[in-house]
C-alpha cells in the first residue's frame, strides 16, 4: 500500500421526496427507454434548451 489506503465498500442512497419509491432507471425499462428515444429525437436548440433545466433534477 503505497499511499495507505484500505478499499472500504460504498453504500449510496435515495432521497425521495414524498416517500416515494427511487425512479428506475434500468435501461431496460420501457418507460426510460421510451424517454430516451424522445430525447433522441428533440430538435437539437430544444435539447440544448431543456437539458440545463432537466439536468438540475438529476442528481
């Protein structure tokens, strides 16, 4: 151990507002599928408006 560091296991969390359930985000899920495709298909000056917005919220 060079600089002494110890791998230690990371736990994340969610906060949900509301306690609610964590959004899923699996790729294979058709609502977040569906979503992406949308996204996909955005003119780009809407996606370059929409996405600083949207960003925010993410995390």
């Amino acid at each position: 151990m060079l600089w002494g560091f110890e791998p230690q296991p990371l736990t994340y969390g969610f906060f949900v507002p509301g306690g609610g359930r964590p959004p899923e985000v699996n790729p294979l899920n058709p609502k977040y599928r569906l979503f992406v495709e949308g996204w996909k298909r955005l003119p780009r000056a809407v996606a370059d408006r929409l996405g600083p917005l949207l960003s925010r919220h993410l995390g």
